[in-house]
C-alpha cells in the first residue's frame, strides 16, 4: 500500500475507522489504525497533531482468589489501546 501524504486522505481514513466516545469526541482502536498498514504511522501523527491523546490499557483487577499470586505482574508500558479525537475535530 503506498503512503498517506495528503491531509484530506488521512482525515478520510479517520472518519472512517472513528467511532463516537462519551466525551463527545471520537475514539479510534489500535488495532483498526494498524490495519491500515503502512499508513498507520501517518494516521498516529495526525491524530496527536490535533490534541488527540493516547489510551493506556486500565489496570489488571488484583482482588480475588489468586490476586496475591498476579500482583504487581500487569503490563503498563505497552502502547496505547486507543486514540481519543476532541469534539468538533473531524466536522
């Protein structure tokens, strides 16, 4: 696939793949952005260059029968799960 250099393109691909968040704006999936393949990274750029922010995954559960066995073992230095747009970004 070629690359993604045109504003509009990448403005296309994210409508496309946003779905509605509850903070009024929009919220697009990781692994929706990297199925773009090689335009993932230009997706990302575009994202983060107009106040859209990343998602981190939330905090394994450690209560339970084996939450002392699992403690401190969840992952927080992965990439992000989501991206997150403002209101009013993609009208």
């Amino acid at each position: 696939m070629t690359t993604v250099d045109d504003d509009a393109a990448i403005r296309a691909i994210v409508a496309r793949l946003a779905r509605p968040h509850p903070s009024g704006g929009k919220v697009i999936e990781r692994a929706a952005i990297l199925a773009e393949g090689d335009n993932a990274g230009e997706v990302v750029d575009w994202i983060l260059g107009r106040a859209g922010r990343s998602e981190a995954a939330a905090p394994a559960r450690a209560g339970g029968l084996h939450g002392a066995r699992f403690a401190g073992t969840e992952r927080r230095d992965g990439p992000p799960l989501r991206y997150i747009l403002p209101a009013g970004v993609l009208d």
